[in-house]
C-alpha cells in the first residue's frame, strides 16, 4: 500500500468532487464542507498532511486503494 502525500485542501476538494461524488455545501473561514446526501465532512484549505487525510478518507469511508485508483 502506498504512503499518502500530503495534499493542499482546495485539491483534495476537487478529487472529492469530482472523483466521488462529493459537493460543497457551505464554507465558513477557511474550511469548507462538502456532502455526498449522507456523509458530511470538513476540509480545511490548508495543507493536509497524511494523518488527517487518512482520518478524511476514512470519515469519507472510502479507502486508500480506491483513493489511489481515481487520483
């Protein structure tokens, strides 16, 4: 399994986006909140380095070989 990289928060928005079927529903300050209609999560547009990735994927409930895939 490969280690994750960390990431700017304004890409990790646009794979979930775009890739998973996320959507952005508000922003307040610098941390946005996208759903995909069941799950909510919030990325701050920061640099998120691989812990907090890890904990997003998982809040995400999508897995590190399936995030590997589409990116």
């Amino acid at each position: 399994m490969s280690k994750l990289s960390p990431i700017s928060g304004r890409s990790l928005i646009k794979i979930l986006c775009n890739k998973f079927g996320f959507r952005a529903v508000r922003q307040k300050g610098s941390h946005v909140t996208l759903t995909n209609e069941t799950i909510y999560v919030t990325v701050p547009l920061k640099e998120i380095r691989a812990g907090l990735l890890g904990a997003i994927l998982d809040d995400c409930n999508i897995s590190r070989e399936e995030y590997f895939t589409k990116v």
